[in-house]
C-alpha cells in the first residue's frame, strides 16, 4: 500500500532533462515513436529540434541527462561531429583554399527578425567571412574558414540559438516547405473554426444578449469559451511561442515577443474571468487576434514562396535519369547521382540536358528559355556547349560531360540568385535596425502608459496595455523592404537579368554615369565575312577557299567568320596578334596583318579600302591575293539602351582595347561622344578611377577578360551573358539573356522597386506612429488594433508585389513565363508529330 502511495505520488520526470514536470503541463513531443513529457516549452523545443534534425537516437544512447535544456548535449555534439568528415561533406560543402562554403536549410523561423538574429550571431563567430538567409526560401549560405571553425560548431550555434540546420537537398527542401504549408493552414483552420465559436459563446454572456440566461449557464458558456479557446492558444499560437521563447533566450526582441505577450496576457485574464466570475472574458478577442495574424502570416508565407518560385523551378529542372552510352555504342539508363566527369550521354529530341558539356555528335536547336528568358531556341552543332537543364527541340545529341552538381552552370546561377535575394541593401539594413528600436520603445511605452491607467481606471488599463502590444507589432515595417526586393528580383530574372547581389536595384538608381565595352556587349561578338575584294587573277570564290583553309586550323574567333574549308592546309603557324601562315593549293599562305603579309612575297602593302570594318589581307610567296573585311554588328536593341542611358541624363563612355576603325564607327552610330580604343586592362582602371574621383557613379557593361579589373572597380558591373566566367564572377548582375532591352526595364524596375520601398516604409511607420497614441488613450480597443496590424502588413506584401509586374505590365502577360516555354516545349517534343 505504501509503495503503491509512493508510486502514485512520484512526479513525472521530464523526458530530455529530467527534471519533474509540473501539474498540469501540457509540453510533449514525439520520440522515439512515443509521446514523452516535458517540463518546459525550452525542452520540448530541444526535444523537437532533435527529432527533426534526425538525430533522434541520442535519446535511446545517452548515458546521462542534460541537465540545462541551452546546453547541447554530448551525445547530439558527437553526431554534429559527423559533418567535419570529408566524404560526408562532399556533397554539399565547396572547398576553397582556406574557406568553405555550403548551404544548410535551417527550421523554426518565424519572421524577418529571425535572419537578423541567424546572421548577427554567425557573423560574430571567428572565422566567419558571409552568413546570408534567404527569407524565402530558409536557406541558409555560410561561408566561413574551416581550418579556425568545424563545420559541427557552426551547427552547434545555430542549435544553441534555438534553429535546427541541415544540408540542403532540393527534394527535402520541397517535402518540408509542403509541410510546412499543410501545417500552417492547419493551424490557421483551427483557429478561424474556433474563433466562430468562442464568439458565438462569449456574446452570449454579453448583457446586451443576456435574456433569461441563467447563472449556471453563464458559468458554462464561461468555461466552454476557455476550452475551445484553448487549442487556438497552444496549437495554432504554438510557433509564436516557440519563437519568442528562443529570441528571449538569446536576449533579443523581435515580434514574436510582442505578439506572445498580447495573446498570452489576453488568454490568463480570460481564464482569471472563467474560474472568478469576475469581470469581462477576452477569449474573442484571443481567437480574434490569432485568426487575423495568422492569416496574414500565411499570406505573406505564399507570397514570398511565389516570388522564390523561379528558384525553385531552376532547382527542380534536371531529369533523374539520362542515357549514358558506352564504349560500343550501346546505353544504359542511370541515375544522375552515377554519372562521371568525362562520360557521354545521348540526349534525345524533347530531352533535358542532364549535365554541362560539350556537343561531339549532332546538331540540334536548344531551348534555353528557362535560364536565360529568351523564347527563341538556339541552333547548336558540335563543338558547342551546352548547359545542364536545358531542353534539346530537335534531334539527338551526344554530349561529353564537362561539369557535374555544384559546378554546372545551373547550380551556379542558383547561388548568385540566392546570395542576390538574401543580401540586404543599406534601405533594409535600416528597417531592420529600426524595426529592433520601435519594438523595445513600445514595450517600454506599454509598460508606463498600463501603469498611468491603472491608476487613473484600474479596469481598462489591462485592455489598453493588449491593444498597445497588438497594434504596435512591426510586422509590416520588417516586410516593408524584403518583400518588394525578393519580387524585384524575380522579376528580373524572369526578364533574363540575374542580380547576383543585393545593391544592384538599389544602386541603379544612384548611377550617374556609364562605361560600355564594345567588342560582345554593343556588338555581338562574331565577326562575319562582309566582302572579298581580290587583287590578283584569281577569284573570290578561289581566295575564299584558300583563307577558310588557313583559318580552319585556328581556334581564334575571326576563324569562325570563313565557314568549312573544302581542304585543310598543312603546316599552319599562328603568330599570335599577326595572323596564320600554312601550305594549302600547293603554296604557301598568309593571312592577317598586312605587313606579315608581303614579308613571305617581299611585296609591298597594297593600299587599304576606305571602309570600316576589320580588314585582313590574304597573300601567297608570290603576291597579295586578296582584302577581306569582317564586321562585328551591332545589337539589335543597342541603340534603344543608349537612348535610355540619355534619357536620364548620364554620361556615356565607349571604352574598348580594339584598335579598329570599327570603334569609332559604333560611337558614331549609337551617338556616343566619349569613345577611346586600344585601351589595356589598366587604362580603362585608370579612366574609372579618374570618374570615381570626380564623384561619379558609374555603370560597367562588359563581357571579356579584360573588363574583369574594371568590373570589380564600379559601383555596379554588369556582365553579358556570354561573357567569360572570369568576368560574371566579378559582376554584380549577369545579363543571361543577352537582351539589351531587359537593362532598359531594368532601370524602369529599380526606380519603382525604390519607390515601393519607400512607400512601404512610410506606410508602416505612419500606421505605428499613429496607432501608438490612439491605443494609449484607449480609443481602439485590442480586436480592431488586431484588424490594423493584419491589414498593414497584408497592404505592404500586396503593394510589393505590383513589382512582379514589368514596367507595369505583368511578366506573365507581356511574356510567357520561361517555366511554361519550357513545360509546354517538353510536352510538344515529346509528343510524335504526324506524317503524311
């Protein structure tokens, strides 16, 4: 009897530290497939971390308790341990010389506050060079020295401040955002279903309603307004919570404190009313509160995952299985994950391109519509590289796989659009910061005007102080910059303008002055034969062949100019920056400078044609036989960006390292004044440090080696997406497309981007600055204070998203969508045309 009494009476010992648990605790999680006790929200929030970061076995193999729920304990350090070996990290981590970088998709956060906190705090960690959240996709970007700092410790930190990371893997991504989802929408369910009925019960008790209710029906209704307020509190409330529990541990303040001190005061005063009989039940106001803040939480959730969607479609583009063909001929259908550097695969009409590489048999047209925004396909043939998530129109390719994972062109494009989106210009800097102040002045402010009513009107100073706390939460003045950067941003990718960091829209708008290359970025970098102009007896036709048989052997550029060669040449030399030399016709040949010309034939230069262009002249051991004159066109849609440039007001530069004629010529025609060629890499450096001086904001255009020290130099840079890799590494913004037209809206799109910003921002401000003061002098009461926080923000994410719109006109609209190009593409090619 005794040992049964002492059983009874033991407490329940809490199942991560092992503490009793208090009566009436209602903390459990699931693990290890039961569902245990807690004592506290802290551990349950440990507990749940744990579970969800797959490291559930600690709690099967600790030998010890933890006994402080903020310190990790041993068994879970040892697992995080794993991450520094080498082969678990190949997957996902990049090395670098000294520095490594990866991206981790991290759990539990809430709001904008929660990548101040994500970033301060890594950022404060030694070796630590770039933490960067992406806010709407919860990715997070680390870039730190792994010699100083493991990768175990960084995963520690994030768990410490109550975040559980893990590397990223497309498919887990999807799987958890749908989850995440399902989740929300549950929760915003059970507390718009129960918040009909909780004012259903409380107006009952209301006297306005109270006809022939009795006491003992009043006390039920009391009580049947706590219950189902009850679950609104810790299921649908739960994640506020769990959030402000975590940003109170790190001693940081964010909204989630704010708005959990609200519901949480309003939900203890109605269950004092319920069990008292005393005063007024706030229960409606509870269920009021969380429905519209929920609601505007899961709207905003929508909207930046709407704005993320091209990420997304980048990420989930490429196939899970490809041909692979042996060394007989025969394929073998793999899986991606099985294929190798070197590799080559047989892609078929109306197949995606599995991986980077390069054309050795075929000729087809490929749609690259979803990487760079143009709906046009592009003719391939061998020799040609193709990128990994493109789709092949026509006929079969066989490819050599150049790049695999992290190093395709694909993958690369993902990282500079996610480091694009999670960078943060110096407006969103400044809202974030001052989001921090306004919170912490409210709650001060709250703090002083509850108790300068309780002494003036002890009854309402409780309902004053929860209309304060509701109607002063920032959400909408955290949102007001990231969500019209993120719509802005997608934007313009869809427009085929990759931003790869985060000040280019906010820069734009600062630029003064502009620097453009010519030779790929004005023009369109490939030169074609224009004419032949012999000067001997033999004919164009003749001479055509002998020069495409020299330049055949060559894998310059201009070679490309002269088509296929009828015969080869034999003994082809190039003397760089002179021209070729070579046996072809049973002679020798020369081609390229006029003076390295005639020295072969001992002849003097022949008089050069007055026209522009690039002219070369073909000669033999006997005499010049020919002038022939390449051209480099210019853009199509060229001159309508210089126009724009004008239009604004900027100066215009033309710097080239061409010593052509061709120079002068494309100045002439696109108007610009201030042209120089021949320029070396330094002199144009020199030239934008002299505009630099002057107090100019300048706006690089290039595509070439050459332009990589100026690129990095300007405020802003902008690299032609067929620029060297070199140069689209160093630019700020990677024009894909290769669409002059798409910086034109571009210009259009930061101004407006800026303005909405502002707008936002004003706004927001004006919407607390105003609701602070009403609220204190008690003339909004907690139900419409939750109506206007809701509206706010809701009005500040809608009014961001006009931004998806280009120059005012939808993206969707003006041009389908790279996404549906290419679904409907695939569908098409994979569909078997009919014969007649």
């Amino acid at each position: 009897m005794n040992e049964h009494l002492t059983t009874r009476l033991a407490p329940t010992l809490c199942y991560h530290c092992t503490l009793p648990v208090p009566s009436g605790s209602r903390f459990t999680a699931s693990i290890l497939g039961e569902d245990r006790e807690l004592c506290c929200p802290g551990c349950q929030a440990v507990a749940q971390a744990i579970v969800a970061g797959g490291l559930e076995s600690y709690y099967r193999h600790r030998s010890e308790a933890s006994p402080n729920p903020d310190t990790l304990p041993a068994q879970l350090m040892d697992e995080l341990k794993l991450y520094d070996r080498p082969d678990v990290q190949a997957p996902f981590v990049r090395h670098d010389q000294a520095f490594a970088d990866t991206t981790l998709m991290l759990e539990g956060i809430s709001c904008a506050a929660c990548g101040w906190l994500i970033e301060g705090h890594l950022r404060a960690l030694p070796g630590v060079a770039e933490a960067r959240l992406n806010l709407s996709t919860h990715r997070l970007h680390v870039r730190w020295a792994h010699a100083d700092l493991p990768l175990s410790a960084l995963l520690g930190e994030l768990r410490r401040i109550g975040y559980a990371a893990y590397p990223y893997h497309p498919d887990k991504a999807a799987e958890k955002l749908a989850r995440d989802n399902r989740l929300a929408l549950r929760q915003l369910g059970v507390a718009g279903l129960l918040w009909f009925q909780v004012m259903m019960a409380t107006m009952a008790t209301w006297p306005e309603f109270n006809i022939d209710l009795s006491p003992q029906l009043h006390i039920i209704l009391r009580w049947v307004a706590m219950f189902l307020t009850t679950p609104i509190v810790f299921y649908s409330c739960a994640p506020l919570f769990k959030g402000a529990l975590r940003d109170l541990r790190t001693r940081h303040l964010t909204m989630d404190v704010s708005v959990s001190l609200a519901i949480g005061a309003a939900y203890v005063a109605g269950i004092w009313t319920a069990m008292s009989g005393e005063g007024e039940l706030y229960f409606d106001a509870v269920g009021m509160f969380a429905l519209f803040l929920l609601a505007g939480r899961y709207l905003e959730r929508r909207a930046r995952e709407r704005t993320a969607a091209a990420t997304a479609q980048l990420i989930n583009l490429l196939p899970a299985s490809c041909l692979r063909l042996s060394a007989d001929g025969s394929t073998e259908r793999i899986l991606l994950a099985q294929l190798s550097l070197g590799d080559r695969v047989l892609v078929q009409p109306g197949a995606v391109v599995p991986a980077d590489g390069k054309i050795v048999d075929g000729q087809s047209s490929v749609d690259e519509s979803l990487l760079t925004g143009e709906y046009l396909p592009h003719t391939r043939h061998v020799g040609d590289t193709v990128t990994a998530g493109t789709l092949n129109v026509e006929a079969a390719l066989i490819i050599e796989v150049t790049a695999l994972g992290h190093d395709t062109r694909l993958s690369g494009i993902v990282r500079l659009l996610d480091r694009a989106q999670s960078e943060k210009p110096r407006l969103a800097e400044i809202a974030d910061r001052a989001a921090q102040w306004f919170l912490l002045a409210s709650l001060i402010f709250a703090v002083v005007i509850g108790a300068l009513w309780w002494q003036l009107d002890s009854s309402r100073a409780f309902w004053i102080v929860l209309a304060m706390l509701v109607a002063t939460c920032p959400c909408a003045l955290s949102l007001a910059t990231p969500t019209a950067l993120t719509a802005a941003t997608g934007t313009l990718h869809k427009l085929g303008l990759l931003l790869t960091r985060g000040h280019v829209l906010e820069g734009l708008n600062q630029i003064d002055t502009v620097i453009f290359d010519k030779t790929g970025t004005l023009t369109e970098g490939r030169l074609t034969l224009r004419a032949i102009q012999p000067l001997a007896d033999a004919d164009s036709d003749t001479c055509l062949a002998l020069a495409a048989a020299l330049e055949s052997r060559s894998e310059h550029p201009i070679a490309r100019a002269f088509g296929r060669a009828p015969y080869p040449a034999d003994c082809v030399v190039s003397t760089p920056g002179l021209g070729l030399e070579g046996r072809a016709d049973e002679r020798m040949l020369r081609i390229g400078q006029p003076a390295f010309v005639c020295q072969l034939s001992g002849c003097p230069v022949p008089p050069m044609p007055d026209e522009p262009g690039q002219w070369l002249l073909l000669g033999d051991d006997r005499q010049a036989l020919a002038w022939l004159v390449l051209d480099d066109r210019l853009r199509e849609d060229a001159a309508a960006l210089v126009n724009a440039c004008k239009a604004r007001g900027w100066r215009l530069l033309l710097l080239s390292g061409d010593s052509s004629p061709m120079v002068a010529s494309v100045a002439a025609e696109l108007g610009i004044e201030e042209v120089r060629g021949g320029l070396r890499p330094d002199d144009k450096l020199e030239m934008l440090q002299q505009l630099r001086a002057e107090g100019r904001k300048v706006l690089m255009l290039g595509d070439g080696v050459n332009d990589v020290p100026v690129m990095a130099a300007a405020d802003i840079s902008i690299a032609m997406g067929s620029a060297t890799d070199l140069a689209k590494t160093s630019a700020d913004a990677v024009l894909l497309s290769n669409r002059l037209q798409a910086l034109v809206e571009a210009f259009g799109l930061a101004r407006r981007t800026r303005r909405i910003i502002i707008e936002n921002l004003l706004w927001a401000g004006l919407y607390n600055g105003l609701m602070l003061p009403f609220a204190a002098l008690g003339w909004i009461t907690p139900l419409w204070a939750a109506v206007g926080m809701s509206v706010s923000s809701l009005t500040v994410v809608l009014n961001a998203l006009r931004l998806t719109h280009a120059n005012g006109t939808p993206v969707e609209a003006s041009r389908q969508s790279a996404a549906d190009m290419h679904a409907q593409r695939i569908s098409e090619t994979s569909c078997p045309r009919s014969t007649s």
